[in-house]
DNA sequence: TTGAAAGCGCTAACAA
DNA sequence: TTGTTAGCGCTTTCAA
C-alpha cells in the first residue's frame, strides 16, 4: 500500500525536491539541501544566505529566501555547530539549587538576560544541594557542549570539572567559592553579612541569639555560620550550643526547631536566620507562640512581603541579580578570550532595617 | 617555534593516539576515535560501549572503559543525534513569562522533574509577555530540535508553530488555550476561579467590586475578567467601569491604580486582584491607605506569607505543580507515540478563605 | 563478536 | 559570485 501524498509534503524523487498539495503530518524536517534544489541553488549558496555571509547577488538571496519560507525551513544548529571550527553551541548551562526558590530564579533569570542579548540559549537544572544530581547534570551539560556553565556547587571536591575546563567550557561559581578547581566565582559576602545581622542584635542588648542554618554540608551555610560565632565573639557573648540548630532542610524543620527552642526552658531572645526559607519558618513559629513582638528576628536573604508583616522583617537582603548578572558577564568574558587570573568577585550584602529586628531583648 | 608537550594532552601521530604527560590548558576534547585508537579497538565497538548495547566482550569492554576514564571522554550528544533514525535530542523547550515568576518557576520546577526522570535537559526561557520574544525562542529550540515545546504563550495565532508540530515536535499549551492550532493545553479554570472570587466578595454584601487585571492583550487575563463580569451578572450587580482597570504589568503599577480608586469619591469597597503581582500592589496599596480591615481583597494564584499578613489575604489558588507535571507528562504522551485528539485540561483552582475576603462591606 | 564504510545536516576549504 | 568536495563526531548498515 502506497501513503497517500498530502499537502506540504517535501518530496524527494530523482534527487529533485517538490511540495505537494495536502496537510500531511509528520514530515521530515527540510534541509539546507530541500532548499538548495527547490531554489536551483548550490547548497553553500543556502548556507551563505541563511548565515547572513556576505558575497551572494541579490537575486539569488530572493530565490533561497522564498524556497526557504515556502518549505518553512528552520536550520540545525547542531550539525552546524558539529562543523564549524571552535565548536560553539552558542548555549549555557545553569545548576542551581532550585528554579523555583525565589533566590535561584533571580539569578537564572539576571543570567538569562545577559544571555539573550547575545542569543545564547540557556539549559537550567535543580540539584537540591545533592551532589550526585550536580554531576549529572553536569555530565549532560558538558555532552551537549554548553560553551559556559554557572553552577552553585553542592559537591566539595570540584576538581572534576577540570577536564571540562581544559576543554575549554568557561566556568563560573555562584554563591560559593570553588575547591580544587581554578575557576571564577561571584558570591555574597555570607561571614560578613551574618556577622553584620548577629551584630546588629548584640547591639540592641541580645545575648541569647539562636542561630537557624541550612545543611552544614553547604560552604555558604557554614560562612553564614561563622559570621554567627564572629560576631558573639566580637561582642564576647557566649555561645550556647543549644540555640545553634544546622542542617534544616526547609521552612518546615526551621519552624519546628524554633518552636522547639520557644518551648524551651531558656528561650532566645532573638534568631538569625541564616536562609530565605528557614526565615520564613522563623515567622511561622512566632507568629504560633505569639511572640513575634517580643522576640527579634533578623533574616539572611530577602522575601517577598517581609515588609508589609507585623513586624516587619529585618533581613540582610543579597543582590541575586547583580550576582547572576556579574557571573555571566564573567562566562562570555572567558568565552571571548579573556586569560586573565580568576577572581572570586564578593557582593556585600545590605542591612534592612524594618522592625523584627529592632525587638529589644526581656520584652 | 613547537609549543611545549604537556601532561594529559592527546596526541594524534600518524592515526595513533596516545597520552601525554603535562597539564596542558584547552586540550582538544577527545572523540570516539581517540578512544577506539587507545584502546586498539573498532569506532564502533567504542560506540557500542559507550551506549550500553549488548555484544561486545568483557574484555573489550574492559579495554574501552579505560580508555575512555584515562581521556576522559564525554560523547557529543549533538553529533550522536544528527545520525541517529528519528533523531530525538532529549531536550525540552520551556517557554514562560518570566522564569523569576513564582507561578512560573512552580511550572518549570514541575516540568524539569519530570523530565530528569526521563534524563531529557530542559531549556528555559522568558517572555514577559512580548510575543516576539517568543517567536525568537520558539525558533531558536526548533533550531536545536527539542523534542517537546511546553509554551504559557504570549502571542495570539499560534499557526506558526503548525510546521513544528508537523516536524514532529511535541507542543503543550499552558495556562492559556491555543488559538488556530491544534494541540493539548493544560489551563487553570481562570474564569470560574474568578467567577468564585467575586461571588465570594458578593455574597457578602459587596456591590462595588474593583477588578485590577493583567494586559488585556493575554488569553488568561481575558478570562479572569470574564469571570468578574459572570458573578456581577449572576448576582445582578451593575459593574461600575471606573473600577475595572486593566494593563497592570507589575506591582508597581497595581498599586498605583489600587491608590487611585482609594481616594476617589466613591471607592470600592473590595478588590478582586487577578494576578499574585497584582495582589502584592494592591496589599501594599490598603496598607498605605491603611485601609486593610476595611476593605475586602481577594486575589487569584497565591503568593507566598500572605498567610501571615494582617488580615490574611484570602486568595483563589492554582495548583502550578500539578498543572507543570500534567503539561510535562502530555509531552512525553506524545512523543511516545500517542495519537489520540488533543484535549484541554482545565486545573481546578481552590478558594482559600483567610480573612482579607471577608471583611463585609461598609465597615 | 567485531569493524569498515556510508552518511546525518551542516560549514570549511578550495576551485571554478 | 558560485559551487564542489571533504569532514565534524557520531550511528547505521552491512560485511567479515
């Protein structure tokens, strides 16, 4: 049984391309050659004309273009770029920790930006601060020969991405910086910025600040940590272990951990937290012991509507975009030939001061 | 002058490849070939191994794996699909209004769970509601061939994307319904979600009922304003046309216009807000007027701590998750071959009543 | 079980 | 200005 023929239909006979009548489905994709011979054009004549080169006379421009719409040829970027010397796949990758946390696709979307301008496509992918989710993600990204790749790193060890490097995959690190591996990074001044916030409370008298962190796994987790004990040292506050609880994973955990440090015998005059989400669970947790105007709150990381909340929330905000922004600018720098030394570019943080944080301590 | 050999470099004599030693920068990246040279074996047995196909002895296979560890060899997929019958990239195209958006990153989250389960990298990019920006997107994955589009499309004739769908590539609509094309679409139930909202606010008594939309110009919001127009109509109330705005594009602009109808003569006595961004301005704008427990807002897609304001903004919530899992699942449908007629899934939405909805009117 | 040859859609290099 | 040939890195086809 013979297919019947249907409108659209790019049909090959004797080497010849036509177009039938019909509206058939599934046809192949035309190619450069399709439009080569429905034109009666060579098919670098096509390539020329569909690659803006200069050097093809006007008249044949008109017919590659009209052969081109009529069999509504798109090209194929890969087998182009599969020939073209230097290789260039005009994409890039972005691992972040999650697309959907506020503070991730602010970035994707700074990187994008940058990106677009240059029509530079962008892979985005979540790795949920799980290492083996990195290398995957990394291992496809790299088969499909992004020319860059910005990363929040969950892994430790990053001297895997060396042979990616070498061959010649521009790198840079987000949010935190790189181990073992000679690459850019753009991050958020973390110590200094907790430090600031923890500061910022043992000025108003707090003694018993409580310390809320995500996984102690995570470089900038443990920085924003440290800022903590700088601070209470600075002060020569002691720590108590028991008001520093690590390693939650959500707004959840941090709600129920300072429920649990609320309930406790000695309860914390204020928290820091260290996260945008455990901040949030901060929130819940006061708002259910009814203490949110007795108990200070300062926040690592802005959100959304903290202002508009009884109190207002002081937080230490980032600048997600300028950070996304710097590290593309970074990439295509690399990309267009920049060998200087790497940096690790720090974007300090802000102090915004609207209420939750000013809760003088003992009221 | 010959530049320096150096450690790890890939060096191709007369057809032998073999390893140098050094650290040598910006190394070719090897291929199949430099594997099969190494390991004194046929390209296509690397091919074999590397693909995991059946046939190829424990010993070569051993000898294949070695060499490839010691090059570090990463496959071009890009080369591997040009050959390939059928040519499926493992790539999905995401087009969304703004990736930063929480309803959007909600989408994208979805969708790129599903896709990782199926190991396919998923491209991502934002409209902002500028439908040329999406034709350039759109034209840029077909030229890198994804396998599935899933679009929350901006534009109004969607017939350019015929030749596409022809070509083979897998089209989902979301949270809008496609216009002279015919493919599946996964969409909140706006108008009777709307509908709901504003019935909300009328049965408590409320005849003047602002309604503050998104551009005019897009499916979704036209819907949501229907829904507004059906409940005025079902509880016979007259619609006042200096409450209805329309072309809010961000906060900013819902607030400004939410200020104007406050100190009006005679203002609104509730706000059905259609959008999260708009819901923010209009939040921000009570709380200016200080006008929060006296005037009723309900808002349509949720936003995060509202929960937590004063009063509670009671919202009518779509399920993103669920809409972005259903879209992505459609896509791998028909790419695995289904052939069944298109449908419209329409995604209930949920009323969540939380205080801000039910302050009465003239209070 | 293994590998040589052809070719995917395109661009580079070169010839006319 | 135009076209021809080779070949990018891989998979397919087919022969050994």
């Amino acid at each position: 049984m013979i297919s019947a023929i249907s409108k659209g239909m790019i049909l090959r006979v004797n080497g010849q391309t036509t177009l039938s009548e019909g509206d058939g489905a599934d046809l192949p994709r035309p190619t450069m050659r399709d439009v080569a011979a429905l034109a009666r054009v060579g098919l670098k004549t096509v390539s020329r004309v569909i690659n803006g080169e200069p050097g093809v006379s006007l008249e044949l421009q008109a017919r590659v273009r009209h052969a081109a719409r009529q069999l509504d040829y798109h090209p194929n970027l890969a087998a182009g770029q599969l020939r073209r010397i230097g290789g260039r796949t005009a994409t890039l990758g972005v691992i972040l920790e999650d697309v959907a946390n506020p503070f991730s696709a602010a970035l994707h979307r700074a990187i994008e930006d940058v990106a677009a301008a240059r029509n530079v496509d962008v892979f985005a992918g979540s790795v949920e601060e799980n290492p083996d989710r990195e290398r995957r993600l990394v291992a496809n990204f790299a088969a499909r020969r992004v020319d860059g790749l910005a990363v929040v790193p969950a892994s430790h060890d990053h001297s895997y991405l060396l042979a990616h490097k070498q061959a010649g995959m521009a790198i840079v690190f987000i949010d935190r910086r790189p181990d073992f591996l000679d690459v850019d990074a753009v991050v958020s001044n973390h110590r200094q910025g907790s430090a600031r916030a923890v500061g910022h409370l043992l000025g108003l008298g707090h003694r018993r600040i409580a310390f809320l962190g995500d996984l102690a796994a995570v470089q900038s987790a443990r920085e924003r940590h440290a800022g903590y004990f700088d601070a209470m040292a600075a002060a020569a506050a002691p720590v108590d272990p028991s008001l520093v609880c690590q390693d939650l994973r959500d707004s959840g955990a941090a709600e129920s951990a300072a429920m649990r440090l609320l309930e406790a015998d000695s309860p914390p005059s204020a928290f820091f937290a260290s996260q945008n989400l455990i901040t949030i669970g901060v929130i819940r947790a006061l708002r259910r012991a009814e203490l949110q105007d007795r108990v200070a709150l300062v926040g690592f990381d802005d959100v959304v509507l903290a202002d508009l909340l009884d109190p207002p929330v002081t937080v230490v905000a980032q600048d997600p975009r300028k950070i996304g922004t710097r590290a593309a600018e970074l990439l295509f720098a690399r990309m267009d030939g920049d060998r200087s030394p790497t940096r690790c570019h720090v974007i300090e943080t802000t102090l915004i001061v609207r209420g939750s944080g000013e809760i003088p301590p003992g009221r």
